[in-house]
C-alpha cells in the first residue's frame, strides 16, 4: 500500500488545551471499560507526545510522561484509564456518550460513564500537561503523570502493577496524588482489603432421613453470629480515623433441595486500618473465627497517609479543607509500597462512581485542576 492511498490513522484526537470540563466530555466519548482502553490510551499518548517539556514511554496501554526541570522535588500525578462496563439500565445518563444536563457543553453537570470514576481526574492531569507548553510558567516541582489500564478489575490484571514491575525507576518520587473522586477534599492513604472463605464439613443425607447425615449449613450459623456480634473498630492512624469493617459478603452451601449439605463456605471481607499488616489482619480474623477451617484468598496492603511529608503537609495546606481518611483501597497502596507517602485527592462524589447516574460538576473539575495548578507553581 501506498502512501498517498493508506487509511488515515484511527487514532482519536484530544484537545488537551480546552476547557477541562469540556475535555473531561472527550475523554468520557471513549469507551474505554475495562479492557477496551486501547483507543483511549493512544489518543493520550499522541496528546501527551506533543508537549515538549515531557518525556513519554508506554507499556501496553499504560503511559508515563515525565517533565525532567532539575527540580529538588518529583510528584506523581496518577489515574485509571478505564471504567466499569456501561449500565444495563434502558434510557440511564450514566453512559457513553456523555450529556449534560444544561443542554450547553461546559455548563452545569455532566453525566456519563466515568464522570467521577474517574475521567475527570484523568482531564486534570492532561490539562496540567498542556498548561506547561501553553507558554505559562513552569511548575516548581518535577511531575511525573502516569495513566493506566485495568483497574476496575482484579488486581492481577493492574496496569500500574505492571508499570511498578517494568519501570519502577521512572515512578520514584517524593510523592504521590491519585486523581480518585474525594470531592475536592485530600483523603490520605486508605484501608487494606482481604477475602477469606471459613468452611464447614458435615454429611450428606436424604433430606426425608435428615437424622442420618450431618448439616454444614446449620454449622456454620456460629460463623455468622460471630460475625454479626463483632464491633469494628476506628483506629487512629497518623491523626486521621480509620473505620474498619468485617462483614460476610457471600455464603455457598447445598445440591439440591432433598439433599442434606455436606459443605458450607462463608466468604468474608475485612476493610483493615493501615496500622496492620494483611499477616496480622488475618492473624486477627483467625482469632475471631478460632475453631473454623479458613483460608485467605486475597489480601491487598494498605496505605499510611504520610500527611508528615512536607510536600504532603504543602499540599493539605495549599487545599485547604481538613484532610480525611480513605476507607476504601486505592493504588495509594502501591505507591506506599514503593515508599512514596501518597493521598487521594480528585473531583466528583466518590459515591457517585459506578452507578447509573454517575456525573460531576463542570465547577468540580475545574476547581481541582486550579488547586493543582496553584500548588505545583508555589
């Protein structure tokens, strides 16, 4: 094939340099679920190969772009490409395309699938980028952004797992914000997660001869009554409050309805303080269930909100509002890990993510990046 008679390319253009409400939009067109993050993922990397100041590597369809100033101090500026899958819902807002309800782009609140979660913090940090070759002054901290794929899913698949695994030297740093939704508000660090599965064995029977066999089901009604009588706990973490919560989440058990079970499993999830190891969460969830068969299947770290950190202390300062605790897991848990003290700090309504009426505020938007803005030039 020719030159002059090859296809144009099907890369999506991004006007990284308008409005970021308006871009939040652009971005929210994509689809880009879980998976289907390529088209998105190539749009940014050609936005973000056209400012000068960056320096730009992609590994599958996550991207760093790092500025290289000489400055004494590097931020991580981190978000998520894609989005849980569209709802099912006939005739929900919550979709893509995305719309606004003023009926005027730019204006008013804009509904859509990854309003919130989290294409709007993604818009921030492109707008960062492109503030930098838009002729204003540079910002006082080195800025390393970081895009990635595969977060919405099961940890294994993570793009920043695999940024971290690929090229850990290019996400040092003194620290890092993950444009999550917090609602304008920092939120530091964030709860660990771990799943557990308590069993128990009986003997199957013919449910007519039910005194000839052995109920796993009835025997695991102590695991729940346990469960339900526990309290959780608010542990202080470095000044702020973490709740913690331990809850059954599932439960599996019985053949058939003439069957006597002969194997009950309770799934249980505990949302742990990040004062504690997932080794010593399950050491305390063992304890609570002492006597039962259990097995961890699935255990993520937590994060210390390092608010010490001066760059950190800045930040909090430079917001303004009182500093929250994350009960949720974040990726501020794998820049922990790297012993990066890391917060979460984005616009729209966390509660609002995932759900068939997801939306922001164009002003939301707006006012994070102009925070952002302010603090990276101080």
């Amino acid at each position: 094939m020719t030159a002059e008679t090859a296809p144009e390319s099907s890369v999506s253009t991004l006007d990284v340099h308008q409005d970021v409400a308006l871009l939040t939009a652009a971005l929210m067109d994509i689809n880009s679920v879980s998976g289907n993050e390529k088209q998105l993922a190539d749009a940014v990397e050609a936005a973000l190969r056209e400012i000068p100041q960056l320096t730009v590597v992609r590994d599958g369809d996550a991207i760093i772009a790092r500025t290289e100033l000489g400055r004494s101090e590097r931020v991580i500026l981190a978000g998520h490409l894609d989005t849980v899958p569209l709802p099912l819902t006939e005739g929900s807002r919550g979709t893509v395309p995305s719309s606004w309800d003023s009926g005027v782009p730019g204006e008013g609140i804009l509904y859509g699938r990854g309003a919130t979660d989290m294409k709007g913090g993604v818009a921030v940090q492109l707008a960062l980028a492109a503030g930098m070759s838009d002729g204003g002054a540079q910002p006082k901290r080195d800025v390393t952004f970081v895009f990635y794929d595969h977060e919405e899913v099961e940890a294994v698949k993570s793009g920043l797992g695999r940024l971290v695994r690929n090229h850990g030297n290019l996400l040092q740093g003194d620290f890092a914000i993950l444009l999550e939704p917090t609602d304008g508000t920092v939120e530091g660090g964030c709860n660990g997660t771990s799943r557990f599965e308590a069993s128990t064995s009986g003997e199957a029977a013919h449910s007519a001869r039910a005194w000839m066999g052995s109920n796993a089901i009835h025997a695991a009604a102590p695991i729940l009554a346990r469960l339900a009588a526990y309290e959780p706990r608010t542990i202080n973490v470095d000044g702020l409050d973490y709740r913690e919560s331990l809850n059954a989440v599932k439960i599996n058990g019985g053949t058939a309805g003439n069957v006597i079970p002969d194997r009950c499993v309770v799934e249980i999830n505990y949302r742990f303080a990040p004062d504690k190891t997932p080794d010593q969460a399950e050491a305390h969830v063992r304890e609570l269930l002492e006597g039962f068969d259990v097995v961890r299947t699935d255990a993520a770290a937590g994060a210390r909100p390092g608010l010490q950190h001066p760059a950190a202390a800045s930040f909090v300062a430079a917001v303004g509002a009182e500093p929250k605790p994350k009960y949720g897991w974040t990726d501020v848990a794998r820049f922990s890990e790297l012993g990066i003290p890391a917060v979460n700090f984005g616009p729209g309504d966390a509660l609002l993510a995932h759900k068939d009426n997801e939306h922001v505020h164009a002003d939301a938007i707006r006012k994070c990046l102009a925070a952002l803005q302010s603090w990276l030039a101080a």
